[in-house]
C-alpha cells in the first residue's frame, strides 16, 4: 500500500517548530567487541587496535584493550576514538602477550564517563577476567538489586559490570570458566555478545536470540580472533570461519577451539533488523548475509512500495547510499552522489551555540548543486527519529536548487523503545507516535514520503537463517520487557530522583 503526500504550495518552509520537533536524536551504534588467542606470544595489542579501527562506526565514546600475558593483564581504557585513546607509546606500553580482548563503546546503559569504558576488569580468588560486552540485559536492574542487597559493591553503572558479577559468582562454584558462563547464561536475560579472557582462555559467547552478531576468524598463524563483524577480521588480515551460533560459547586455549551448543536453540532468533539497515558496515557479513547487498534489497523495495515519477536518486552519506544504489536499480532512475560528508568531524567537534548547532548539518554533509538544481529528486535515508536533522538535510537540497524532493526511508517508522541495545529508549519522543506520514512529510519539508513496510524490513537477509528482532517497529517484543531499569539511578541528583519517585 503506498502511502505519501503532496505538500500544497507554500508550505515547504517551517513547521517544525511549531510542531514541537525541537531536537534530533540520532540512532546511535550499540558497541563493538573484539577478542584473539595466539599459541605464541604476539602483539596482540596492535591486532586489537586495527580490529578496533575497524569496528569504530559501533561506538565512538570510549576504547579499551586488554592484554594477557600469560595470566598477567594489562590494560588502557579511556573515554575518546581508538586513535585518541590509543596513541603509538599507549600502545606499545601494553607490551605482548597471547590473548588480547578488546572494545569499542556507544553506551546504552551508563554514562559515556570514564569509569563506564569496557573492557571490565575483575580479580576473584581464583583469578582474573576481562570482559567486553555489546547488547543490553532486559533484566539488569533485578539481578543489580540483589546484588547490591547481599553487599556486592558496584564501580560502573553497566549492565555489562552485572553480567561480569553473575559470572564470577558462578564461576566460585563452577569447576571452569565456560562452566560459569553457561550457568550465567541460565540467570541473564535480554541481548548479549561477550567476548572474554580469563588467565588461560577466551571465550565468545552470543544470547540464545542471536540479538547481536558476532564471528569468528583465523589468521595465518592459527591464532583464532572473534570480532561484532567481519570487517574486524579483514582489517587484521584474519579469515571468516564462521558466525557465532544463537546460545553458543566457544572457548579458545592452548588446546584448541571447543564449543558449547547446549543453550542454542532454546528461543528463537531475534537478529537485530537495524544492523542491516544501518549499524553495521556495508562490507561486513552477518549470519550469511551481506549487508551491502541487503541495504541494496531495501532500496528496491522502497522503489516498488512508493514508485515516484524523478530526476535522481540520492542517498544519505553513508548508510543510506547503497539502500539508493537500490532504489534507483529497481526504478530505473539515475543514481547520483547528491552530498559530499566531511570525513573530518570527530567526537572532539564541539557546537557552543545554538546558532553553530543549528549549522552542524551543513559542517557534516554539502550538496553538490550540479547534481540536484532544478531535479526532481529521491532522497533516501535509513532513519527518522524526530525530523530536525533530515528537515536541515533537505533544506540544504532546496537551497542547492533542487525543483522536487521525494523522501524515501529504508526503515518502518520508529514507534517503540528498544531494550537491546539500540538507543531508542522513549516513544514518546518518537515523531511517528504523534504524526500521521502525512504530517511528517509536510513537517519536514518533503513533496512526499514512503517508509519501507515491516512487511519488507525482514525480507532484508539474502537467506533464510531465521527471524529478526523488529521490536522497534511495533513488530513485538521477542523477550519480556523491563518494567524499571533504574540505569540513572547514580547519574542524576538527589532531588531529581525524588522528582521521578513522587510522580
């Protein structure tokens, strides 16, 4: 069913703030994590530094590697890029060793300060352990009561510090480390993709759903290396072997490779949808799929849901151009580079005034006037969150001279919160909960609009591997859902919390 609107003439400039649509929120990555176990001492560091680069689009807040030397861990985490945080002398001050765990942060639960940066560090009498961890437990908050209630004294506000706890617990009762992962398995629910290291051993570890992805590769040297997606394993030169199975734990020593499959097929499986429309790398492979190839899917879907008579078709830098790539393909119009993307604005980019925040857009992204001006054009983006953003986009392209702008989005419209590790944590802020398609076309300024169905977003994997994860779109949440996180609970005032508690 096709679904747009025409703006009647005049109309094209302005509502957004009369609609109440005040600021952006973009959709941010989750987390990447990164693990390698070599027979021989190596510089494992570096591997996990050119893993890390690679894997950066997941989370720009905060780095941190761990290197294992024989059961001895060093360690350097901070709040910044991989290149920030990890200068040349940082480095090499991490020394070698024959396990090296690794992450990179966008924090869904917790702060972006330092003492929230991953890999986790955990002594216990009967060892050490690093853990980096990606996802979101739904039942963090009743595992952290009890916790807390038998004196468990906490140094983050992560779930992920919960799941390092459960472990340990198991693992003072439990004859090996695997052992105690799997019966932490039994205790926490929701989305997790764990890669970590105890004195001996690393360990890979994906929830039952399969919420988050992660693989495994090897070097040439046998050195067996696990990454959130395989472009992890090409920047270090490592061969994909496979993905980590839903419910699987794969355990790494100096006797090989063993896995547990005793928790697979116990729920089914809920892929996280959105890693293909746009957390993952179009390079990269999940589950058998490419994502280049199903952003590409998406685009043409969108061509047959909302076919629209145009000029170009243009993307979005970066994840909406091979979902136009798509569209143009499937509808035969021309596809075109409409924006340059300025590579060069980091996390350091600083916005000190409204007037420079309202700029930001045009900073980031310019339109080449030779190829919109006085062209119908279809404009493709992965995402609406809450207008402001995609309204500054198009303006840019009404000023470049562009004579008609169609939007086309390769997502259903946001209307739920995600519990998984996608920062989508209140509808109520959501633009398609208070605006008909209709609306929001004419709120942020386009001559139409068409989202991609809910009906087509799972037909995005180029196999049949199972089912995704489309909580977000109102697909149904696959797990039961957390009815108080408390994750702000040590990261607002005393007076705000007594707010929250009285209403």
């Amino acid at each position: 069913m096709r679904t747009e609107y025409t703006i009647p003439a005049g109309r094209l400039n302005g509502e957004a703030a009369a609609a109440g649509i005040i600021s952006e929120r973009h959709i941010h990555e989750e987390c990447g994590v990164f693990g390698v176990f070599s027979q021989e001492t190596a510089d494992v560091a570096s591997l996990a530094y050119y893993a890390l680069y690679a894997l950066q689009h997941r989370g720009q807040e905060s780095a941190g590697i761990v290197v294992n030397d024989d059961g001895v861990f060093s360690s350097w985490r901070d709040v910044g890029l991989v290149s920030e945080v990890f200068p040349q002398e940082r480095l090499k001050s991490l020394g070698t060793g024959n396990i090296a765990v690794g992450h990179v942060r966008y924090g869904t639960t917790g702060s972006d300060n330092k003492r929230n940066v991953q890999p986790i560090l955990v002594n216990h009498y009967k060892g050490r352990m690093a853990l980096a961890h990606n996802g979101n437990l739904t039942n963090s908050h009743e595992l952290r009561q009890a916790l807390e209630s038998k004196g468990s004294i906490f140094h983050t506000t992560t779930d992920s510090e919960v799941i390092a706890y459960i472990i340990v617990q198991e693992r003072l009762k439990s004859p090996s480390i695997e052992a105690a992962v799997a019966a932490a398995m039994d205790r926490i629910e929701g989305a997790y993709s764990l890669v970590l290291s105890s004195p001996s051993k690393l360990i890979a570890v994906r929830d039952p759903h399969g919420f988050r992805p992660l693989c495994m590769g090897k070097l040439k040297d046998g050195s067996v290396v696990f990454a959130s997606e395989s472009c992890g394993l090409d920047a270090i030169g490592a061969k994909f072997e496979r993905d980590i199975l839903p419910g699987e734990i794969v355990v790494v020593d100096k006797d090989g490779v063993k896995s547990d499959t005793s928790h697979c097929g116990k729920a089914p499986k809920k892929l996280c949808v959105f890693e293909f429309i746009y957390f993952a790398r179009p390079d990269s492979v999940i589950d058998g799929s490419s994502v280049h190839i199903a952003r590409q899917r998406a685009g043409a879907f969108l061509a047959l849901e909302h076919p629209v008579q145009a000029d170009i078709v243009i993307g979005v830098p970066d994840s909406g151009l091979d979902a136009a790539m798509g569209y143009a393909k499937q509808s035969g119009i021309p596809y075109g580079m409409g924006f340059i993307k300025n590579k060069y604005i980091g996390r350091t980019f600083i916005s000190p005034t409204q007037d420079m925040r309202e700029n930001e857009v045009n900073i980031k992204l310019n339109p080449i006037r030779s190829v919109v001006e006085d062209k119908r054009v279809v404009l493709i983006d992965d995402s609406i969150v809450r207008g402001t953003t995609c309204r500054r986009t198009i303006d840019l392209l009404r000023k470049a001279g562009a004579k008609e702008i169609h939007m086309r989005v390769s997502a259903p419209p946001f209307v739920s919160e995600c519990y998984y590790g996608t920062d989508i944590d209140d509808k109520n802020k959501l633009i398609a909960n208070h605006h008909t398609v209709e609306e929001i076309a004419e709120i942020i300024g386009v001559d139409s609009l068409g989202y991609l169905s809910l009906n087509d977003v799972v037909k995005l994997a180029d196999n049949t591997h199972g089912g995704f994860c489309t909580a977000c779109f109102g697909g149904g949440y696959p797990t039961a859902i957390p009815q108080d996180s408390g994750k702000d609970r040590f990261e607002c005032k005393i007076s705000e919390r007594k707010k929250e508690e009285d209403a």
